[in-house]
C-alpha cells in the first residue's frame, strides 16, 4: 500500500470516526428538524427529521469518501494500455488523496455548521476548494494523458502535445489563482467575497479547456498533429 492510498483511508476512517463520535456524544445538540441543503449564502433552506438528516449529514459524505478509496486502486485496473495510469501512478494517487481530502473538508464544515449555527461554513468550504485547486495545480504538468484525472478534452486526447500544454497552462492557473483565493476567502470578511472567489475559481477552471480547442486547430492548420 502506497502513502497516498494509506493517507486516503486514514482521512476516510477519521470521517466516520468522526461521526460516530458525534452520534455517540452531540447528538442531543444537533438542530431537529436538521438543515441538509444551504443556499449560496450559507443559510439553511430544506430541513428533514434528525435521524434521517444525521444519515445524509454525517454518513453520506464519508461513504462517497469510501467510494473513492475502492475508486483508487481500480482506476489503473480499468484504465485501457495506452493511457495506463502508471506512467504516474504516484502523481494519481495523490489527486486521488486531494479528492477524498476535499470532501473530508465538506464534511467537517457541515459538522461544525450543525454543532454551532453561528458558525458559517462557507469560509470553510469554499477555502477549501480553493486550496484543493492549488495542490492539484502543483502536479498537474505531471500528469499524462488517461482517461480519469486531469483537464480531459476531446483535443488533449487526441494530441499529447495539446495535452501537455494544456496542462502547463492548467498548473500555472490553478496555483495562482488557488493561493490568491484562499487568502482571500480566509482574510477578507463578507459572504459575496466568498461567493465571488468561488464562481471566479469556476471560470478559471474552464479556460484550459478553451484553450485545448484553440492550440488543437492551430496546430491541425499548421499541419503538426
């Protein structure tokens, strides 16, 4: 068992250790009926009975936590000889380990928004992302072309040279663009800030994808591919 693989089901068991530890000791504390939707403002707008709402609060991130952990080791099983997820096994398994960290982040804003209401876990959940953002971006030019991780386009695809360029261009962007954000997110008060940073991270996201189409028919003019 490689580190990333083992970090990724100690983050899982941690999760569900963490809820039982909830179940076990705060339930009593956790609103009835519980919010299990939050609009973009962070303010609760569906409520369900506590029980059901600890199942969907509490398990059901830690089980998709789970899923991806099984995902991990089946993906390169999966994965047909030419975009064999070997070349960068390692470089895989630690996005695959950011992921199911990503989602340990979710779940530990929608705990600490349900034990403390006046609490917000936008903050939290939208740093996050824009944390996961920048570490995937620190790997992402290492990154070969397979069907699973990374900014996958018919164009990339199709072309290693667009797929690696691409790439180089993804990194750049995610880093800068993910430690810009999160400092902002953490330093600067105010729900629209956050909001904005997020739909910001978004666009951000797309461009690479833009770009995939514009090098691939530069390229096919030029007669390079």
């Amino acid at each position: 068992m490689t580190r990333w693989l083992f970090l990724s089901i100690a983050v899982t068991v941690l999760a569900f250790a963490g809820s039982g530890y909830v179940y076990l000791f705060h339930y009593d504390r956790l609103p009835d009926p519980m919010p299990t939707h939050w609009n973009v403002e962070g303010e609760p707008d569906q409520w369900t009975p506590r029980a059901l709402g600890f199942r969907l609060n509490f398990l059901l991130v830690p089980a998709v936590m789970a899923g991806m952990v099984l995902l991990t080791p089946a993906l390169p099983w999966l994965s047909p000889k030419s975009f064999d997820l070997d070349r960068f096994r390692t470089t895989y398994e630690y996005i695959m380990f950011l992921v199911v960290a990503l989602f340990g982040v979710i779940h530990l804003a929608i705990a600490v928004t349900l034990l403390d209401p006046e609490q917000s876990r936008n903050r939290l959940f939208v740093g996050g992302f824009m944390l996961f953002f920048a570490l995937i971006g620190n790997v992402m030019g290492q990154v070969r072309r397979n069907f699973y991780v990374g900014v996958r386009t018919p164009w990339t695809l199709a072309s290693e040279t667009v797929w690696n360029q691409t790439h180089r261009l993804s990194a750049w962007l995610f880093v800068a663009f993910g430690v810009l954000g999160f400092f902002v997110v953490m330093l600067v008060p105010g729900t629209e800030v956050m909001i904005g940073c997020f739909v910001t991270l978004l666009v951000v996201a797309l461009i690479p994808v833009a770009y995939s189409l514009i090098l691939y028919k530069r390229l096919e003019k030029l007669g390079k591919l």
